[in-house]
C-alpha cells in the first residue's frame, strides 16, 4: 500500500532537488480546510438523502463544509477514445462544498477503507445513489463513506432549501469539480483526525453512478494520473460517453477507461445500461487492473433504488411507470463489487473475468441484446432471478405514463421492467416448489463461488425462494 503522504513527500522532494517547477507541472492539487462539524439551519440529517437508521447500526453521521482554490483542466492534446488524455491547469477559483460523514462508531468495526462518493445531481439535487445501492454492505463489513457535493447544481439546491445553513457555500462551476473532488478524497487522510475520529484510513475508493460515473471516466483519465490521491474506483452505470472537463469542452464520441495506473477499477454495468445508454458501444477487455461486470437482466435505476428494503417493495404497472419497474436484485452485485475491490486494493486479490452480455451483430441497433425465448437476456453476470425465472426481467425501457410526476416523464425509460410469467406457465417450468428452490440455490451457489454475489446475499435470495409461492404442487 502506498504512504498516504504520498502527495507531500513530492513536494519535500522537489524543494530538495530544485525540481519545483517541473514537478507542479505534473500536478500536485492544493489541499482544502475542513471546518464543521456543521450545525443550524433545519438540522443535519432532516436533508438526509437515504432512510438508513445509521444509529442502530452503529455508525455515526455527520457534516462538515471543505474550503480551497480549485484548479480547472484544459486538453494538453486532442483527446481519443483511448481514454489517456493528458490535461493542463488552466485557472483557479476558491470554492466551499460540503461532505457528508458516515463512518463507525465503534474503530474496532472499521476495515480501514473510506468509500467517498461523487454524488449525483441529474434530479436537480444531491442524491448518495452507490450508497443506496451498497448500504447493506458498506455498513455491515465497517467501511466508511464519504459524500461529496462536487457540482454546482447540487450546492445550489442546498442552499435554496436551507439558507440558514448553506448559504456560505461557494461553487465557481463545474470546470472546477475535479479538483474539488481530489482535495476531499486527500482530506479524508489529511483531516482523518477531524472527519474520523479514531480511525486508521488504510484505502480510499472513488465511486460515482450514472452521470456521476460519467464525472469518474473524465477523472480517471485526466485528473487521476495527476493527483494520485484515490487507490481505487468502482464506476457503476455509466453510458459510452465521458463528462466535459470543462464547460463547453468537446469530449470524444466514445471513451474508453484507461488502465495504464496501478489503481484498480471494477466497472459495474446493467443491461439497461447497454440498451437505454448504449455503454456497449465503449466494450474494453479486461486487464491487470481493470474488470468489466455486465448484469443480465438489470436495469440503470430500479425497485431497490426506490423502496431499498431488502426485497424491496414490488411497484405496480402505471405507478409511477407503464410497467413494473425492473426487480433484479442489482444491488447485490454492487455489494459484491464493493467486496472485490476492496480485496483487491487492500490484499492484491484480482477479481476473476466476468462474461459479457451476449450482442447481436448490429450494435446500433435499439435493442442490441440477444434474448432468449423468454424474453430475458443471454451471457454476462446472471444472478438466480433468470438462471430460476419467474418473471422477464429487462432493461429495456419503461414509458411514462400519461400524468406521470415530471421526475418520471424523464426518468422512466431508465427503470426497466418486469413482466411476471403467468401461474400456468410458472406450474409448467417448476412441477414442484422444491424444484423451483433447488435451481435458485444452485445458481446462487454459483454466483457466489465467482464472487458476483456475496454469500450473505445469496443465502437471502434462496431463503426469499422458499417463501415464494411457485410450484405446481402448492
């Protein structure tokens, strides 16, 4: 494992050796003021984006504001699809952004990585989508969290919504979020006194979803080769392409993630990713430090992203969509990529290969996916719900219904969808319910033994067959 004062250390070197001016030319990114923890206003956690009783797990939560001058990057070449673009500092700006805390009370229950998380703003506001989505892992196995609110729009909504509390916070743009980003991930060890009291940080991983994801290519590519702060990545839901690194920028088509660095990344992607985002279109092999998981049947936002108990609360055709929302249970292969890359950042131990969704031959078609003759899709990381069907479960996407809240007009067509196979024929594919138990518990068997579902998890989903009502002879 790296020194964490690896950043300082550049810099006692450079004043040795009279280098100064050839090493900041590779970048060092200033180093940020934490202040906090911060109070007033209605009360931090009544803007709590997650309803997770952090209390009762034992884990403490709080919020604390981060000064600096940020740096904005320009393109020191025309930029590729290959993903190794070599930026340039171009100007500054001083900023105030807030992060949210939530870490273990107890020290002895901390595994020593803090998960700190690009969050996202595609509503219009903050929202903590990995850690809705990785909550029962994260606060099981003792990781800490860090939120970030690193663009614009999200600092802007807290301070319309809460004056008293946020209205000394400052965002220059978005042009400036990377390097914004960077001084909270080195302030999580710089300031780990402050912001985890009693806490040994080991490992600090990046993560962002969906358009936050997007953030997290452009910030590997560009920013992470500069700065070196983060010892991992878990990108989760990303489209083809890459955000801007500055307003206006002209970004490539097409954007591959570069894995020249030591820092592993794991890549999660659902099929409706592929067929709603088109994130096929920017396929990369798997390498020494790189691994792309593909879920069969998942969809970009789904059940569990809006009801996250565990199964989570089925939704009904018309409300808030046309159809059902998807039910893959996704949020279990986000658990176990969160497992995975900390094995792998912490002890060495490489994740294996995971297969890819099977594609047809046009990849520009509306539904590239190959399916079988249930409608659900073929290859890629495939959990018991379609190695044990009950239902076509997909990503394709879900209309809006007529009157649908405007959020959903928008949103929909990323929820997927679930189309529950008829009694009938759920009597013909199982003649007998522990028929229908066995071939859950065998393909969870095996996801588990591959490491894409955790074992917690799949004891979960065989125990949830079992109450099931499918069988013929029920």
């Amino acid at each position: 494992m790296r020194n964490r004062n690896n950043w300082k250390r550049r810099v006692a070197l450079v004043a040795c050796c009279g280098t100064i001016g050839a090493v900041l030319a590779g970048g060092i990114a200033g180093a940020g003021t934490v202040s906090g923890p911060v109070t007033g206003g209605s009360g931090f956690p009544a803007n709590r984006w997650t309803a997770t009783d952090l209390a009762a797990q034992g884990y403490a939560e709080r919020e604390y504001f981060l000064d600096g001058t940020a740096t904005a990057y320009g393109m020191a070449t025309t930029w590729t699809s290959d993903g190794r673009w070599p930026a340039i500092e171009t100007t500054q700006a001083s900023f105030r952004t807030r992060m949210i805390v939530r870490h273990p009370i107890n020290p002895r229950r901390f595994n020593g990585t803090v998960v700190v998380e690009w969050l996202n703003v595609s509503a219009g506001f903050d929202v903590d989508p990995v850690f809705i989505q990785a909550n029962e892992e994260l606060l099981r196995a003792g990781y800490a969290y860090v939120a970030v609110s690193a663009q614009r729009v999200g600092l802007e909504a807290v301070k319309a919504g809460d004056p008293a509390r946020y209205s000394s916070l400052v965002h220059p743009g978005d042009s400036y979020s990377y390097d914004m980003f960077t001084q909270a991930g080195r302030a999580v060890v710089d300031d780990a006194a402050l912001l985890l009291p009693g806490l040994d940080v080991e490992r600090v991983l990046a993560t962002g979803e969906s358009q936050s994801a997007s953030r997290m290519v452009t910030y590997i590519n560009a920013v992470h080769p500069r700065e070196r702060v983060f010892d991992g990545f878990l990108v989760y839901s990303r489209g083809s392409g890459a955000s801007s690194i500055f307003d206006g920028a002209t970004m490539p088509q097409y954007s591959l993630i570069r894995t020249d660095a030591r820092e592993p990344i794991i890549d999660i992607q659902t099929e409706g990713d592929i067929v709603v985002l088109r994130s096929h279109l920017a396929h990369q092999p798997d390498t020494a430090r790189f691994r792309l998981w593909e879920l069969a049947g998942g969809a970009h936002a789904d059940e569990y992203t809006l009801s996250h108990p565990s199964p989570p609360t089925p939704s009904s055709p018309g409300a808030p969509c046309t159809n059902r929302l998807n039910s893959m249970r996704t949020h279990m292969l986000v658990n176990a990529g969160f497992r995975a890359l900390h094995r792998w950042v912490a002890y060495g131990l490489a994740p294996i290969n995971a297969p890819r969704i099977t594609l047809g031959s046009d990849a520009n078609a509306t539904d590239p996916v190959v399916r079988d003759w249930l409608g659900n899709a073929l290859g890629g990381i495939r959990f018991p719900q379609l190695e044990a069907p009950v239902a076509r479960i997909d990503g394709i996407a879900n209309p809006a219904p007529p009157g649908a809240p405007p959020l959903f007009q928008s949103f929909c067509r990323l929820f997927g969808r679930t189309f529950a196979f008829p009694d009938a024929a759920l009597d013909l594919i199982y003649p007998t319910h522990d028929g229908y138990v066995d071939a859950v518990a065998m393909a969870a068997r095996r996801a588990v033994r591959r490491g894409f579902l955790l074992p917690v998890d799949g004891i979960r989903v065989v125990s949830e067959a079992a109450a099931a009502p499918v069988g013929g002879d029920l």
